[in-house]
C-alpha cells in the first residue's frame, strides 16, 4: 500500500513540486531540495528529503535545535511550504525507498533521539516501527516546542502502533488533508 500511494502521490503531486522547485529557486539562494539524517525504524538512521524552507547553513551559528514559531531561518516560502506541508512531498521518495512508510511516527533527528530516549522513557518504542510522512500525532498535535509537546507526541505514536490497521489509516488520511487545508499545528 505504501509504494502505490507513493507512486500515485508522485505522479498527482508532480506538477505541484515543479512549481514548488522554481519558487525555491526564485526566492532564495541555495538547493531546492534538503537532506538531513533522521533515525527510522529500529533507530536506523537514514537520509530524509524535503523542499528546503529555511536559510542555507540555518544551523550554522545554534547547531541542531528545533523550528519554533515566527523563526527567522524560515524563508517566505518556507513559511507557505511549511504551513501546507507540502515541504513533505519528497518524502515519498523515502516511501519508495523503504525509509519511511506514508503513516507512522514522524522520524527525528539523531542528536534529539538520544536526548530524547534519556528523558521520556516510552520514547524508543516509537522507533519499533517504520516512521511516516503523517501520522496520529501529527494530525492532532502541533509540531514540538517542548519535552511536554514529545511526551504528549509519544503517547499518541504509541497508541497508533497498538491500533495500527486499515481503519485507522483511512481516518489519519483524512485527517491529514485537513490538516494541509488548515495548516494546524504548522511553524
């Protein structure tokens, strides 16, 4: 299920990312395109794609934190690709190469896991399954800007992986497009 949707996702999307990619381009100086290394299922880690929405080197004088509300790293754009999350479409090529599933806990960087694992104790348990472009705890809370924000994400990512099924799938899918729609939760 995960490849087809990638593969439907890419081709619908494509066009949207094309134009996407100019924006970038016009906007801002440096890539279309970000990588950085997020730990997956098992806490292997691997390279997650993104449309870059911050500053080149954005993390060159503070080193690794995480975005908070009104950042001014963020770019214009960056600000419209983050709101809709429409900076996430390249990860569907983290999908098709078996990174990432569609839903699942959203993956995090090395550095905040083992800080992370130190501080809230169920944290690992998250990292038992592939991590997703959505999931539960994206859809009903708002990005992190603090260790209750984790905590209160990894509750909802535990209860997703002992309620992992169809149904519940289809109502985070559905959530998700409000979510784009509304831009809850975005910074």
């Amino acid at each position: 299920m995960d490849i087809i949707t990638s593969i439907i996702a890419i081709i619908i999307l494509s066009p949207l990312c094309l134009m996407v990619a100019i924006l970038i381009k016009l906007t801002s100086k440096g890539p279309i395109f970000y990588t950085q290394i997020r730990s997956g299922k098992d806490g292997k880690d691997f390279e997650i794609y993104k449309f870059r929405t911050m500053k080149t080197d954005a993390e060159k004088a503070s080193g690794p934190v995480w975005a908070k509300l009104k950042d001014n790293r963020i770019t214009p754009i960056g600000n419209i690709l983050r709101k809709s999350r429409i900076d996430e479409i390249p990860q569907f090529i983290n999908v098709l190469k078996g990174d990432m599933s569609v839903i699942g806990p959203r993956p995090e960087r090395p550095v905040f896991v083992k800080k992370l694992e130190e501080q809230i104790g169920d944290y690992k348990k998250r990292l038992i399954v592939k991590p997703g472009i959505t999931g539960l705890a994206q859809v009903y809370h708002r990005y992190d800007e603090s260790i209750a924000d984790v905590r209160k994400k990894v509750k909802y990512d535990i209860l997703y992986i002992k309620k992992m099924c169809f149904w519940t799938d289809f109502r985070i899918i559905v959530r998700t497009f409000g979510v784009i729609l509304t831009g809850f939760g975005a910074h």
